[in-house]
C-alpha cells in the first residue's frame, strides 16, 4: 500500500515531484523502522529468503518510478556533479589562500573524504585509534568506518605527486598544527580527528561539508550548486576509473562496494595492495602500482641541524593528541611534519598572491605557526627554507621514476 501511495501521489510535502531516488529512500525508510520496531524478522531481511517479497516490491516500485519519469520527460535519477582532481586543486588552493583556521580545517575533511571515497557523514566517526603509519609502505592507513553498512575497512593516505593543493597528508599537517588543542579531555572517548563534527546529529557532517562548498562558489567558477558532498565520493570514482592502471577490483576494494569475488584469502593476501593501488591513483601518481616514498625528515643529514628540526617538530605538535607523540604514530607525525617543511615556500607563493588580491587579509595561519616557532628556537626563516628544499629533492629523488609533472603546481593553477 505504501509503495502503491508513493506513486499515486507525485508530490511531497512541500509541493514538489517524487524522485525515483526519493521513493526508494522513503521505502527504504519504512522498512528500517518496521524492522527496527519489530527486531529485524527474517521477511524483512533482503538476503533472507522470507524477505524476497520486498526485494520485489522494491524492484516494482524503481520500475514504475522511472517509467513515470521518462513519460514525465524528467529525468531518472539526479546525481551529484562529480568533484573530481582537476576542481579539487582549485578548492585546495582556495582554502590554502584563505589561510585560517577553518580553512585549514575544511580543506582536510574535504581531503579525507575524497581520498577515503568515503560518504560525507563517515568523517564525523574518524578518531586517531584508527590511524595507523607503515614504514615499510611509507604510508599512514586508517580503519575508515562507514555507518550505512555497518562496516569498516582500512583505506591508505599517501603524499601528492603534484604538489600541495590536494595533497591529503599536508592539509592533515596544516589542520592539526593550526588548530589549536584538539586533544579530548574526556577519557571515555577517543581523539576525534574533527571534533567540530563528532556531535553533531546525523547529517551534520554532511551538512558542514556542503556549506564549506556553498561560501566557495563565488571564488571558484567552476563550482556550481551541483556539486555537494557527495560529489567527493563520485570525482574519485571517476578519476580512480579513469587511469588504466588502476584496476577495477582497486576502485572496489577502495570504495568498499560489495562484490562476490571478495573471499577471507583475498583480505589476508591483496585487499590491501588493491586498496593502496587505488590511493595512489588519488594522489595522483604516474603508475599507481610503484611504491611511493613520503617526505622524510631523515634528509636533513647534520646532526646538529636534526636535533634543532626535532625540537620544532615537537614544538608544532605540542597540542596534538598524545597518539601522535609516541609509535606507532610518531612515523607519521613526522612525515606530517617533512610535508610542511617540504611545501614551505609554496605556501609563501601562495601567500604573497593571495595578498596581491588582499592585502588586508590575516597572515595564514600556518605559516605564523612555523615561523612564530621557528623563531622561540633561534631558526632562521633561510634554514627552514634550506630544510624544505633538501626534503622535496629527496623526496622527488626517491619517487623520479613515477614522476610526470613539470613546473610548480601553484604555476599550472594560476
């Protein structure tokens, strides 16, 4: 009967026309409330087969729906407009002009959300006991949860290979030195890596990150009223589908879809390779299937220099959460750390235009951090300079048979 009503009456609430998607969603809907009123009876379990019934009521009802739609002349269904890598620089590059604190904090959790091709509500749930750095793949990985399925798997963060607009390993390095203490007092809960949107009601997450969108559309053309959150999850499945080397069962195992090929000795022996392969693809690597070498704070070869780089190290993570200052995370907290040093003077670049356009805008406040530190340990802003230099040549050293860009990101997005 609801199914019947759904398509008798075309119209919400609020005077406007049924989807396809949304009379799937309210089915969808009734059937978790009764099954949750009810403590989920086999006839409403898909899988079960008690529950065939609704899998043909479901399947009835798509069909009806889009029929009525096509006679209608609408279309089936409306997708997000997909927020691919391309768009994401011109994001990245925004919010890193805009300097402050919140930027910073957006730019990550738009970041995690496309590298995790996760949905914008999962960021809310991602705390630092699920984070995790490997240094034989030099790479950070996080046991991404996803509420809708009820599931978690691991997914891996690895260092751009263009540069920092996108790069999720810095905008994580540039969130956490400038966002103050983000450490939980309260014991009976974890460190939330967005703490902002860990109470938040659901939705919440998925709200914020469609606001930080809206504010900028005015500064970025190409971004149009079409691209929400969801389009995040949508551009990194497109772009992960669009380079050949990166297999389908990666995109799968990357994105966590279901598929009857999954098996316990496929988790235990390829899972992982597939999951990296697809992250690599993200992070815009030449051949996905290499190993990808992070930034390391092991370049800078003089010990009096390492032992003074340690000690601004500690001094821009004083206030992050205890995970980071001990293993197995401290790995990580240093790769964080080689990313800022590495990209210093890109972040000037981008400073010095952003002031062009601005003068009076607040100083960024990554940079203040570092050179507000730098300068409480005597540090010149010469030996930073000297110490990110010597980072990204041997960072580049280390990855030169995957490179395939040329010139400064800053200088191809501009």
């Amino acid at each position: 009967q609801f199914a019947g009503f759904l398509i008798l009456h075309e119209y919400n609430e609020k005077g406007k026309r049924y989807t396809v998607g949304s009379m799937l969603q309210r089915l969808s809907g009734a059937k978790t409330y009764l099954s949750n009123k009810f403590g989920a009876p086999s006839y409403l379990d898909e899988k079960h087969p008690d529950g065939r019934w609704y899998v043909d009521l479901r399947h009835g009802l798509n069909n009806r729906a889009r029929a009525f739609a096509i006679k209608k002349g609408e279309a089936i269904l409306k997708e997000a407009n997909a927020l691919r890598r391309k768009l994401l620089k011109q994001i990245g590059e925004a919010l890193l002009e805009d300097g402050s604190k919140q930027a910073m904090e957006s730019r990550a959790l738009l970041m995690m959300l496309y590298h995790a091709v996760g949905r914008a509500g999962e960021v809310s749930t991602i705390n630092f006991d699920l984070f995790r750095w490997d240094d034989d793949d030099e790479a950070v990985w996080v046991e991404w949860g996803q509420q809708k399925t009820g599931r978690t798997s691991p997914i891996s963060l690895h260092p751009d290979a263009e540069g920092p607009l996108v790069d999720v390993i810095h905008a994580l390095a540039c969130y956490i030195v400038s966002a103050g203490d983000i450490r939980n007092r309260n014991v009976d809960e974890p460190h939330w890596l967005f703490p902002s949107v860990a109470s938040l009601v659901d939705g919440g997450a998925s709200s914020k990150a469609n606001r930080i969108l809206e504010k900028l559309r005015g500064k970025i053309p190409d971004l149009c009223a079409g691209h929400t959150s969801h389009g995040l999850r949508a551009g990194a499945t497109d772009d992960m589908a669009n380079n050949y080397l990166c297999h389908l069962v990666c995109m799968i195992a990357r994105g966590d879809w279901d598929w009857k090929g999954e098996c316990t000795l496929f988790s235990y022996l390829q899972h992982k390779v597939h999951v990296a392969t697809a992250g690599k693809t993200l992070a815009g690597w030449q051949d996905p299937r290499m190993m990808v070498a992070s930034p390391q704070l092991e370049a800078i070869i003089d010990e009096e220099d390492m032992k003074l780089l340690l000690k601004l190290v500690e001094q821009l993570f004083l206030f992050s959460p205890d995970e980071l200052q001990k293993p197995p995370l401290i790995g990580f907290r240093n790769v964080m750390a080689a990313s800022l040093l590495m990209y210093f003077e890109d972040m000037e670049t981008i400073e010095i235009n952003a002031r062009k356009e601005n003068p009076r805008k607040n100083n960024n406040t990554v940079l203040s951090a570092i050179k507000d530190n730098a300068a409480g340990l005597s540090i010149s802003l010469a030996k930073i300079r000297e110490w990110g230099q010597a980072i990204k040549s041997d960072f580049k050293t280390r990855n030169i048979l995957n490179q395939r860009t040329t010139g400064t990101e800053v200088q191809q997005c501009s």
